[in-house]
C-alpha cells in the first residue's frame, strides 16, 4: 500500500508517520508539507513546498496511492471564520477533489473532531465548518473516513483537554487502524463502503 501524508510535522500527523513506516502493510509514505520532516526512513518520500495542495508541484499521481491520511488543519482560537475556513475547509477540498477526480479507488482518512456538527449550521463556529468540510468530502466519489478525534495534547495548547479529561497524550496508531475501519464515518452520508483499505 502506497500512501500520501498531510499534516506530518503536526502532532497528529506525526503519530500516524511512525503507524505507517511501521506498518509491514505500507510499502511507501509521500509526506508533503511546507517544513522539512527531519526524518529519513527507507520508506519515506518527502514534498517540501509552500501551497501543499498543489499536487502538480509535488509530482503526485494519485493513481499510484492507495491512501490519504490528512493531518493537516489549524485550531480555531483567535481566528475569524473565514481564515479557518480557508484552511480547514478550503485547502482540504482543494487537495481531496484532485484526487477523488483522479483514483475513486482511493481511501481518503480525514481528521475532524470530535463534537463536529454534520448540519453545519450549528453555533460553534469551529464544529459548522469541519461538518462542512465532512461533508463535502464525503461527496466525492472515493472512500471517506472522519476521525473525530476527541482533544488531546498539542504543540497548540488550544487542543489541550481540560481538568479531568482522559485523553491519551499521544496518538494511538491502533486508533488509526480502527478509523479505517470505518468508526467514525459520520451519519450525514450512507456508507459509500463497508471494506476496510
Ligand atoms: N490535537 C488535538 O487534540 C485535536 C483534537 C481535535 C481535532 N484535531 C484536528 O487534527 C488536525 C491536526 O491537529 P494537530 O494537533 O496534529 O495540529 P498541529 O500539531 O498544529 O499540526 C498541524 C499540521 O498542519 C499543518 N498546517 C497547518 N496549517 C497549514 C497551512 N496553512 N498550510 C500547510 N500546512 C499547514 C502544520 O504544518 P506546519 O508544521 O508547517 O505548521 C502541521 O503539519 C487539525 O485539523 C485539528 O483540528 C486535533
């Protein structure tokens, strides 16, 4: 299995990094983002560039990837709606739409998170715009998966859990292998399939 990687110098990102160049399953990892990794493994291929969406730059022909695992995004704290729109939402799209066109074969893991609202027309401003992009990206024609991860910790104190919380401090790559089983779909969308990538 061949897989692209977003969001990889993130705490999320990272965490499914170490899953996949452990994973005996995953033969190639293409991670690209806007800052060097800072990691060299055998499997490992790495797009440095500034807009992280334009997969023509990064040399990204979708039909030789199996999966999309994309960790990137940005906490809402202090921002106006339509900066974390573009980020969250936008930048999402613009990634997932070239892809979907290209390989519907392929499994695309979303990171949302936990609380998202699939009306995306409640109040909190955070939650409507990741409902939103769920559920634009769960009408495009490959498999989608929603991860809601619940807070944990981050180099963003804006993730961290409050008094009391039990989250784990570090991702879990067994969490990730549940998502892809299909877990935390959102009900908005009918499955588009029940087979795990
Ligand atoms: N951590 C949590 O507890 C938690 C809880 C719920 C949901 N989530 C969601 O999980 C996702 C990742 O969270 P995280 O905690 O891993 O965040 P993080 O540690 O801040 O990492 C964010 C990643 O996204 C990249 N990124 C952000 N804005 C970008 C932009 N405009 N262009 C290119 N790359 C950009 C960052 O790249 P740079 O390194 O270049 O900045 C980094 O790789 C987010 O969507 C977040 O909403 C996280």
């Amino acid at each position: 299995m061949n897989v692209i990687l977003f969001g990889a110098t993130g705490m999320l990102g990272r965490g499914v990094l170490r899953a996949c160049l452990r994973d005996d399953s995953v033969d190639g990892v293409l991670a690209i983002g806007r800052r060097p990794l800072g990691v060299t493994h055998p499997k490992l291929r790495e797009r440095v560039q500034d807009d992280p969406s334009d997969l023509s730059a990064a040399g990204v022909d979708p039909a030789a990837y199996d999966a999309c695992f994309f960790c990137l995004g940005v906490s809402s704290l202090g921002m106006k709606e339509e900066e974390y729109r573009r980020v969250t939402h936008d930048l999402t799209l613009a990634v997932a739409r070239p892809l979907a066109a290209a390989n519907p074969g392929m499994t695309f893991v979303y990171v949302s998170g936990e609380g998202t609202d699939s009306t995306g027309r409640g109040r909190s401003m955070w939650a409507r715009v990741k409902g939103r992009t769920e559920n634009d990206l769960l009408e495009l024609p490959f498999r989608a998966y929603m991860f809601r991860t619940p807070a944990s910790s981050s180099r963003r104190a804006a993730y961290a859990p409050g008094p009391g919380s039990t989250a784990p401090s570090t991702p879990s790559p067994r969490r990730w292998s549940r998502c892809c089983g299909g877990c935390h779909r959102t009900s908005s969308s009918p499955p588009r399939t029940s087979a795990a990538p």
